[in-house]
C-alpha cells in the first residue's frame, strides 16, 4: 500500500473519519435557529467509502456501554445511559410507559350508587387509583374468563353518609360537612381487600391504594355507594391506568463549549454568566469557564445573535442520555427500570428466535428444492436408461 493510498489530501489516514464527520456523527449540533443533524448516521456502511466501519461491534458496546446512577429513592431514579444509540434508549423509554404490567382497577360492579356522581365517573376514578401490589404473580385476565384469585384482585366499597348529631346540625348549620356529617367524603381508603381462596402469596403485604387519600366522591346524609371492584393486570399500551410511571424520560447529555477563551473575559465573561438561566457559566480568574453543563436546558440564549454565537457553541452528545423515572408509587422506580429491561430483553430474544426460524425456514425450503431436483434427476436417468434398454 502506497503513502498516496493511505493518507487522503486532508491528511485524515484512511480508516479514521475527518474531526468534523466524527463531530456530526457522535454530537448534536444546536444554532439559535436550528438543531444541526438531529437523525444521526446509523447505517452500518455510511462512511465504507472512508474505510471506517460504523456497523455495531457487540466487543465495543460492552466495553462502552454503562450505567451511572445520580439519584436513586423509592419514587425517583435518574441515571446516566452511556454508550447506546437513541433507538435503545427510546425503546427502553417507552417500554418503562407502556409495557411493564401493573394491576389497577378495570370493572367495577356497582350495587348502590345513591351519590350525584354517575356511575361511569366514580368507576373511571377507581380505575385511575395506583394499587400496592406485587404484579408478577399474577396472571393477565383475558375478557370473558372467570375472575379468581391467580388473575385478580377484589376491593370493597362501602359508605353511607348520615348525621353525626342530629341533635346539634341546625345549631351548626354552616359547620363544614367533615363537622356535621359521617363519611362526607369518600377516599381511595375505603377500599378494602378481599382475599379469595386461590390469591397467591404476597409476602404478607396486603394489597391497597398507594395513596389513601384520593377523593372518589362526595356524600350528603342519606346518599350512599355499595361498589366491588376487579384489579387485573395490564399495561401502559391498553390504558394508562397500568402505566407504572407518572413519566419516564430522558434528554441528550448537553455539552456546551466556549470556542473563543481569549475573548469572553472580564464584562463579557460577566455578561455571558448573567445571561444563563441555570448558570452554567462561572467566572474564574476573570474568564468565563463552562462549570455545569448537565444543567443547561438549551435555551439557546448564549448564542443569540451572531457575535455570542462566534463565542459559544452548543452541542449534545448523542450516545449519552440522562434519564429521569418516576414512579406512580406500585413499584420502586427502580424494579420499574429492570422490569423494563427485562421486557426489552424478551423482545431481543423474540426477534432472534423469529430470525433463527426464518433462516431455519428458508435452509429447509432450500433443501426441498435440492432434493427435488435430485429427484428429477433421478427419474430424468431412469428414463433415458429404459429409453436405451428398448
Ligand atoms: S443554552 Fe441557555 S441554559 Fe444552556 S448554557 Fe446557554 S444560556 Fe445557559
């Protein structure tokens, strides 16, 4: 190989990409009027022309890919994803929305309803109340199938109103009605488990709303609600009631960079300092320093007008994603993260396996053929041999 046929004339040796096409490929660029090269370059053979590969190498991924958490708490789990292409990451995002199972309320059977509010309503609002419950031992209800205790959970709903002294209540006419009246208000409390027989094992926690709280419905002295209700499981991608999370999401990690040091000194770096929202931006011996760049959100007023956009440049990185996870209260917010990878891991093997059985399809209709053809031969040479014999 010939100097001439690994150094081009920009002296980028061959099998390395230009500092510029590298920049596009790993970073998002963001002017004030636009975003630069937002879809990113995924095809495997885009820069073959070059030398460099840029299919996915199953080594590099694992040596690259990581986790770092920054803030873990029952309801909240905010991490770092390092190292994977925006299609995982938004696959794994979305399954955190839609696809992990949950339980929540999906019929309810109203006995008594005597309160102003119609039955559609308190039963849509029963449904919206996150249950307390392990979801993985049971089994998905498929409509028209038995309630029992493997594929669901039972609630009570039982109140009436009534005077508390009926007695005083013309004396305490404008008291508030939790003063004058028993069970003015109806909360997610009141809902009370019924165990069946065949209910599995919840390592001693007694199903329950995440919250007791939650107003269902108002009553007034004589009104009264007789309700049961069915839990089963689902997700997200049916109805947002089994969504396990009250968001899950996640932006590219922001990198901000002062392109000209020299320049933005003394009143400018203060200027430039003062003009940040979330004060990326520290001065340290007279120059502006770029000091917390994860907590720029892009506003893009550093680079209003063409003199601060000479100064500063805005980019985000595109394999690195900072995720924010927060749980309706069901789940940790950390079971719902693994949930979620495990559901992202069955569907990797599903897709492996459908491959597996394609080519496996495809090997088997290929070896018909040949012994079809074989046959045909076969009976071609029989033929002309008799045709001889006679
Ligand atoms: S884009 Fe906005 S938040 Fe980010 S560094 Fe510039 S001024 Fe600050």
């Amino acid at each position: 190989m010939t100097d001439m046929e690994t150094v081009r004339p920009n002296q980028t040796p061959r099998g390395v990409l230009p500092d510029a096409m590298e920049r596009a490929r790993t970073h998002v660029g963001v002017t004030y009027k636009k975003i630069v090269n937002p879809q990113g370059t995924y095809n495997a053979r885009a820069y073959r022309s070059l030398g460099v590969d840029n299919s996915l190498d199953m080594s590099d991924f694992m040596k690259t890919c990581k986790v770092v958490i920054t803030l873990l708490n029952k309801d909240d789990c905010q991490f770092d994803l390092i190292g994977v292409d925006a299609p995982i990451a938004n696959a794994l995002r979305r399954i955190m929305l839609s696809e992990v199972p949950t339980m929540a309320i999906e019929k309810v059977f109203i006995h008594d309803n005597t309160s102003v509010m119609h039955d559609e309503m308190i039963a849509h609002r029963l449904g919206l109340i996150p249950l307390l419950v392990d979801p993985r031992p049971f089994q998905p209800w498929k409509e028209g199938e038995a309630f029992n205790g493997r594929n669901s959970l039972r609630f009570k709903l039982k109140a009436s109103c009534s005077l508390l002294n009926p007695r005083t209540a013309n004396a305490n006419a404008h008291a508030p009605p939790e003063v004058l009246y028993r069970n003015s208000s109806i909360f997610s409390g009141s809902l009370t488990y019924v165990k069946e027989a065949d209910s599995p094992l919840l390592d001693g926690v007694t199903p329950r709303p995440v919250h007791d709280n939650l107003l269902l419905a108002k009553l007034r002295p004589g009104q009264s609600i007789n309700m049961e209700c069915v839990a089963t499981k689902g997700i997200g991608k049916e109805h947002a009631k089994w969504s396990p999370v009250g968001t899950a999401f996640y932006r590219m990690l922001p990198e901000v960079t002062i392109k000209q040091p020299d320049l933005v000194k003394g009143p400018e770096a203060h200027k430039l300092s003062e003009l940040c929202p979330q004060k990326v931006f520290d001065i340290e011996e007279g120059a502006a320093v770029v000091a917390r760049p994860r907590d720029c959100t892009m506003c893009r007023e550093c680079v209003r007008g063409s003199e601060r956009a000479e100064k500063v440049k805005l980019e985000r990185k595109r394999n690195h994603f900072l995720f924010e996870v927060e749980s309706t209260g069901q789940m940790p917010a950390k079971s719902v993260v693994l949930e979620a990878l495990g559901v992202l891991i069955q569907k990797c093997n599903d897709v492996e396996k459908a491959l597996d059985d394609a080519v496996r399809r495809r090997l088997g209709e290929g070896e018909d053929e040949v012994m079809e053809a074989q046959e045909q031969n076969e009976n071609a040479e029989q033929g002309e041999a008799v045709q001889m014999e006679e």
